[in-house]
C-alpha cells in the first residue's frame, strides 16, 4: 500500500500558481486589489502578468514588500520597484521595462529572463536585484543596469549568468553563492561580450566560475573576499577580463583565486592588493600596471604596447608558470623573473623584437628560448645555468655576483646569436657539466665566458656535445679532461689581454683562434696583478701580457689561428690537420713540436712572428709534416 502511495505521488502533474492580471484600474499601487483582475493583492504563491494597459498605469511597489509566485512583464508594460522590496519566489520573464528607485530589492529566488526588447531603469546606487538560480540576457534584449548591484545568492546550488545580447551592461556584479554553490558566467556558443561600469566581487566563502571565452569589461575593481589561503575564490578559466576604467584595483587573496586572462586598458593606475595568478596572457595597452610589490604568476604571453614605464616592477616577482608556453612581445624590465613551467617541455620564449631584462633570475622548471630578442640577467639566483636552453638568434647575456660560480648543469642548444655569461667568484671557470649530466649543442652563433676561463669537467657525470659550427670564446684558460669531447666544426676563441693557459687532457678541438691583444672586458674588475682563489683552493696570480701557455698535448683537427697575442707551446707537442695562419706570435721552444699534414702549409703574415727557439738534443724544437 506505501508502494502505491509513492507512486501516485511520484506521478501527480505539477499544480499551476493561481494567476493574475494586472488592470491599473484604480491607481500604480501594487498593493491596490482593485488594480488585479481575478483575485485580491497577489502573495508568495501567485503568477502574476502585468500586460500593456490603456490606463498608462503600471505597478508601482512602495508602501510595504510585495510578493508573487511568478512574474511576467509583458511588452510595453514596465513595473517599478520603489520603497520596498519585490520577491518573487520562481522565475521573472521580462518582455518590458523594470525600474527601480530607491536603495531596495527586487529578489528573483529562480531565474530572471530577459526577454527580446527589454529594458531597466535603475536611478539608486542601492538598488539590488537578487538572483537564486540565475539571469539570463536574451538575443535582442537591451538592458543597461547603470546603477545598483545585482547578485546571485544560493547555498548548495549553481547560479549562472547567461548573456547572449552585446548591449547588456551591468554597474555592480557580486555573488554570494556559498556552500557547494557558485556563479557560473555561461560560455555557450551564443555568448556575447558585456560591461561591469562598477565592481566585481565575490564574498568570503563563494566562487565565481567563468566558462565565457569573450570579453567583460571592468571599470571598477575586481575584489574577492575570500582571505588568503582560502580554497574558494574566482576562478576564470576562459575569456579576457579588460580593466577599462580610471584608478583600479584587483584584490584576488585567496589561493584558489585566479584569471585566465587580463588586459590593462585603464588611464590611470591598476594596482594590486594581493598576489595575482593568471593562467593565460597578461596585455599592458595604457596607464600604468603597478602590482605595488604583489608577485604575478603567468601562464600565457606577457604583451607591454604602451612601453616598459607602463609597468611598475619595483619589489614584484614575475613567475612564468602553468604548463602552456610563454613569450614576451615587449622590452620590459622586470625587477625578478621565475621560471616554474609545470610541465618540462613547457617554455618561456622571447622572440625578435623583444627584450626581458631583470635584476635577477630563478629557474625552477621548464625551457627558455631566444629566438632573435634579448634575455639580460643581472643577477643568477641559481649558481649554474639550470634547464633547457634554446638560443637560435639574439642575445642572452647572464651576470653573476662575486660569491657565487656560474656553471652548467642544464641543457644549452645555440644555433646562433651571442651567449654571454659575466661575473661569478673572480678567477674561476665555468664548468661543463656541474653535478648533473648535461648536454651542450652547437652549430652557429657565438657562446663567450667573459672574465674567466672554461673547464671541461671529466667528473662522474655525462657532458653530451654536438659542436659543429660557432664559436666558444673564453677570457681565461680552457681545460679539458674528457676524452669524449670532439667537436666536428665550430672554434674555441682565447681572447682578451689576460695570460690564459690552454689544457687538453683528453679530448680535441676543432678549430683554435688566439687573438690575445684585444682588452677583455674583465680588465676593470680583475686588474693587472690580482691574486685570485681557485675553485681547489689554490692561488693564481692574474696578468695580463696577452699570452696563451699550452700546458699539454694538443690535438686541432682543423686549422690553427695565431691572430695577436702569443701562443707559446711550452715544450708540449701540437697537431694541427690543416693550416697555420700566424698574425700575433707563435712560439715552438725548446722540447716543443707543430706537427702538421703534408698537404696543408703553415702562413706567416706580415707583422706576424714564428719563433723556433730549441736546444740541443732532446730538447730541439720541431716543426714536422707527417
């Protein structure tokens, strides 16, 4: 029998709301029963129809709160809430006009529709429409809310905010959806961009969500008043949120707060009053983009049109992060730069026509690429160059502090372009490979160790090398010990007026250049005579008589280049496959040898000197072709 009961109540159609038409017979007071036709003032649990009447007179809500089960303004016809307060406990359809007067409500506990040819009026700045359910703005609708805030209040339930008309605008938005509840701004297919003139914000323990991909436009600021470290918050994952007023603000604290992308259009300053976390592109166009020492988290592309003093850097980290790639379309300073891709192949790229330059710079995960702009470091965090690094055109320029080395310990592929590394604890190389194994890849473009010199490190672990073109230029001392390194192409470059020794102790080069005469920019921080600590512990003594001493055997499987300066054999043998070309001073003394090809020749320019100083017996220098 309970059975049955269940079944007929499972089965029972739904029961209409008792209807009524409005009439304006008598006067605009909604709470007149001689204004409704078929039955007395309406409640809680009546539809009500307000039609176009001849009178010309409309409900007017004023003396105390008014209340229907459903609501339906018909076209031509408009409803005014005044003094008090109108609920309506299912849904409005509004094919007119709603005005609204006073600093009171017009609660909607399901869904508001905007129908074709709709209209509002609201003249109070305390004006508010509550919805339970959601708005929806259909195609042909044309509100303009220029005053008042309309939020959506649920506990436990989705509210969703459909718009479908681009002339909607709003003044205030704000949810208030707690619980398991949230605002959704809907992204279906027919969703049209619209305009927040006021603020937007979303109270402590609500979230809004946002699948709309177009463009809402904020003149106002954009709060959430979820504290930090809450797990609710506003969360876009689609669309462009575009600050398009005067002085504004984002105040985003919770760390479920984020947006997927935000232009800055404002004409004054757009600060910030938290860290800010976008997981798409960041477009500076005008004003000024303070973050006032707030960190950005970046996930898309970071566009500066207005030009690099529209950014104001001062105490800011910028942490390029997320899983997609990133470029910078600008010539920006940034006062710190992170890069923490969630993904390892996710990268940060700056393209031709671009420059990223900050104070310093910390790798945590993900790739970097230079593709024609400039990447300008003046301080590694890290004490070697760590990840991916992709350097096809352009420039990338790393300064190290005093204290700290800066070696190898990532990946580094130059196709072309300049790779300046800077500073680091005075007289100690770069190392190749730095407690990680590391591949080193080049075919063009030129990779220059300024101020010291560059170590080849056998140790325990794997230096994979693919040199085939370029040239690797360093100011001091170039040492290897791996016998794995033999490059097919590119030089080695010992520059600079420093006397620099040059160790093979296993291995082999390609090409080798002297040009020891020119300054080297390391002469102002390492003068004439100072004495420097190796990375061992030992002391060595900087001079500078623009020399190259050759402290091992040394193979060069391609031509040897003299161009200034002197190269000075020091009693060790050199092997040479293909030609000798001496501008500067090439010195085969006593016990030395320059083993040469039979078919290639050795060229002594003008200006240029060959020195074969030998002694006798054992110690003769020889100069052979095998």
């Amino acid at each position: 029998m309970k059975l049955l009961c269940l079944l007929l109540v499972c089965t029972c159609p739904a029961v209409a709301l008792p209807a009524v038409n409005w009439t304006g017979s008598v006067s605009t007071n909604w709470h007149t029963p001689g204004n409704w036709s078929g039955g007395p003032v309406p409640d809680a649990s009546t539809a009500v129809i307000v039609p176009e009447v001849a009178s010309g007179n409309y409900p007017l809500v004023s003396n105390s709160a008014g209340y229907c089960g459903s609501l339906t303004v018909e076209a031509g016809a408009s409803l005014t809430v005044g003094a008090n307060n109108l609920n309506v406990t299912n849904d409005a359809v509004m094919h007119g006009q709603l005005n609204m007067t006073a600093g009171t409500d017009f609660r909607v506990a399901g869904t508001i529709y905007w129908q074709p040819g709709s209209a509002a009026n609201i003249t109070n700045s305390g004006a508010g429409i509550v919805c339970g359910v959601g708005m929806t703005f259909l195609q042909g609708s044309n509100v303009q809310l220029a005053n008042g805030t309309v939020r959506f209040q649920s506990e436990n339930a989705a509210c969703y905010l459909v718009n479908r008309s681009p002339a909607t605008s709003f003044h205030n938005i704000r949810s208030s959806c707690t619980g398991t509840g949230f605002l959704s701004i809907s992204g279906d297919l027919d969703a049209q961009d619209f305009a927040i003139n006021g603020s937007l914000g979303n109270d402590s323990l609500s979230t809004i969500n946002c699948a709309f991909t177009g463009t809402i436009t904020l003149r106002g600021n954009l709060t959430d008043y979820n504290v930090s470290g809450a797990t609710d918050g506003i969360r876009f994952d689609n669309g462009t949120l575009r600050m398009d007023g005067a002085d504004q603000s984002i105040n985003l604290a919770s760390q479920a707060c984020y947006l997927k992308n935000l232009a800055c259009s404002q004409s004054g300053i757009l600060s910030l009053a938290a860290n800010l976390a976008l997981k798409g592109n960041l477009a500076i166009e005008s004003g000024i983009f303070d973050p006032g020492g707030w960190g950005i988290k970046l996930g898309g592309n970071w566009t500066n049109s207005a030009g690099s003093a529209a950014f104001d850097e001062a105490g800011s980290i910028v942490t390029f992060a997320y899983t997609t790639d990133s470029y910078i379309y600008a010539n920006e300073y940034f006062d710190a730069v992170v890069l923490d891709k969630g993904f390892p192949g996710a990268s940060l790229t700056i393209p031709q026509g671009s420059a990223l330059d900050c104070q310093s710079y910390d790798w945590a995960q993900g790739s970097l690429t230079v593709g024609g702009g400039l990447f300008y470091v003046r301080d590694m965090v890290d004490a070697s160059i760590r990840g991916s690094v992709t350097l096809t055109s352009g420039s990338i320029v790393l300064i190290q502090d005093f204290s700290q080395y800066l070696d190898l310990s990532g990946n580094l592929n130059i196709s072309g372009g300049e790779f300046h590394i800077h500073g680091g604890v005075p007289g100690n190389d770069t190392y190749m490979p730095w407690n990680i194994s590391c591949i080193f890849s080049m075919s063009a473009g030129l990779f220059y160790r300024h101020g010291s010199g560059l170590t080849i490190d056998a140790g325990s672990y794997l230096l994979t090398t693919n040199i085939s073109g370029g040239t690797i230029r360093v100011d001091g001392q170039f040492y290897c010990e791996r016998d794995d390194f033999q490059p097919a192409g590119g030089t080695l470059e010992l520059y600079g007026s420093a006397n620099a020794n040059l160790t093979m102790l296993g291995g082999n080069l390609r090409n080798l250049r002297i040009d020891k005469n020119p300054p080297a920019d390391s002469e102002n921080s390492f003068p004439e005579g100072t004495w420097v600590t190796q990375r061992d512990g030992s002391q060595a003594l900087m001079t500078r008589a623009n020399k190259v001493t050759v402290t091992s055997d040394v193979l060069v499987a391609g031509d040897l280049n003299v161009a200034s300066g002197t190269l000075d054999l020091n009693g060790n043998e050199l092997s040479c496959w293909d030609d000798v070309f001496v501008d500067g001073i090439l010195s085969v003394d006593a016990g030395a040898a320059l083993f040469m090809t039979q078919e290639d020749y050795l060229q002594v320019n003008f200006g240029g000197r060959l020195e074969v100083l030998g002694g006798l017996g054992d110690a003769m220098a020889r100069i052979t072709a095998s």
